[in-house]
C-alpha cells in the first residue's frame, strides 16, 4: 500500500507554475545575455564578412603585388557639433592588388576650446569591405586637439590580391574609404583636461602626432 502524501490538483497547479516560473526565468537571462553579445558578435561578422563596408584589419601587406589596379578615393566627414574642419590630404590614388599605401588625413579644431573627437569608418561599393585591410588607423580611438590645434592622421592600407578570384567584384575598379569623426562629449573633454590627466591624455600642441610624419607622395 502506498504511503506517500496524495497528489492534489492544487499541489500539481503549484509545481507547473514553478516551472513555468523558471522557464521564463531562464529565457529572460538568454535574452540578456544574446544582448550583451549582440554588439561583439555583429562587429566580429562585419569583420569577417566585410558585411556593410567594415574593412579587415591586417598586421602586413601580402608578399605578392598583383597586377589589376584599383583606385582608392578618400572622403572626410564631420558631425555638426564637432567644429572641426576634417579633410584627406589626397582626393584619390591608384595602387596593385596586395600593395601597401598609406593615406593623410588632415583635422583642425576651429573652435576656441579644447574637443575630444572619436571617428567611425566605412568602403564603397560594401561588397569591396572584406577585402579592403588596413594596417594602421586612426579610427575609434580618441583624438584630443586644443582650441586651433591642426593634427595629420595617416592610415595605411592594400587591397587582398584575392579579389581577382571573387567574381562578384570584377566590376569594381574603385573603392571610397570615408571617415567621419563625432564629438565625444563635453564630459569626456573636461575629464581628459583635469589637471591630474592632462600630462598622460592631452597631446602637446607643438608635437606631431604619432604617425603624422608620414606622407604619401603618390
């Protein structure tokens, strides 16, 4: 004979809505968790896959230089509340598949106060991204110019030699890299100027900036 407690339709209601308790505990924090990973997870495939003009990033140029030419133009933009005037130092090149060039861009502050600047980066046509590496940038990293303060940035970069073998790019014969910079903040200037910053942040305005030496002569 059984001796265990009987099973009740109030005691079987109770215990289904713990689990469905925990379930939906369970599917929140995944939720949570996807959305924290979203943002890596989506750079790391635009990456890779070039997807939306993300170039790659390469830490040498190929040993080999191909012989189809492609033309690199170069845009510069700026957000509105950024006073700064932000321009490339040549408006285009022409290099061979897997030859490395380097590229100048040239920004200004022109207001009368000390302005953070991060910049954010893309290549037309899109489909071009995965094959367009840079080996030195300039972009995503903050750059802190004093009231007038005029500073070179270069970027060097080749196109993969892989893209004779993508058919998809046959007709592409010229790519567009733009930059666009935006405003930090008024916060995070007055953070990098503290007193206490100022010898490890702030760049002295009588110093080229690392990599503005360089010049293109092409």
């Amino acid at each position: 004979m059984a001796t265990g407690t009987p099973r009740t339709p109030e005691r079987a209601a109770g215990r289904r809505r713990m689990m469905t308790a925990l379930i939906l505990g369970g599917v929140v924090c995944g939720m949570v968790g996807l959305s924290f990973a979203a943002v890596p997870l989506y750079r790391l495939f635009c990456q890779v896959t070039g997807f939306g003009g993300t170039t790659q990033v390469a830490e040498e140029a190929p040993v080999e230089i191909g012989e189809r030419l492609v033309t690199v133009r170069f845009n510069a933009d700026t957000a509105r509340d950024l006073p700064w005037h932000f321009k490339p130092e040549q408006r285009e090149m022409t290099v061979r598949v897997g030859e490395m060039a380097m590229a100048v861009y040239n920004a200004q502050n022109r207001s009368d106060r000390a302005l953070i600047g991060t910049s954010t980066f893309n290549v037309t046509p899109v489909k071009a991204g995965a094959y367009f590496n840079k080996i030195e940038c300039f972009c995503f990293e903050e750059q802190l110019l004093a009231p007038g303060e005029r500073a070179d940035f270069p970027v060097s970069f080749f196109v993969d030699p892989e893209i004779v073998e993508d058919r998809r790019l046959d007709d592409v014969t010229t790519i567009t890299l733009s930059y666009t910079f935006f405003a930090r903040g008024e916060g995070s200037t007055e953070t990098a100027m503290a007193p206490d910053a100022a010898d490890a942040s702030a760049p002295d305005a009588a110093s080229p900036r690392p990599g503005s030496e360089f010049r293109y002569g092409g």
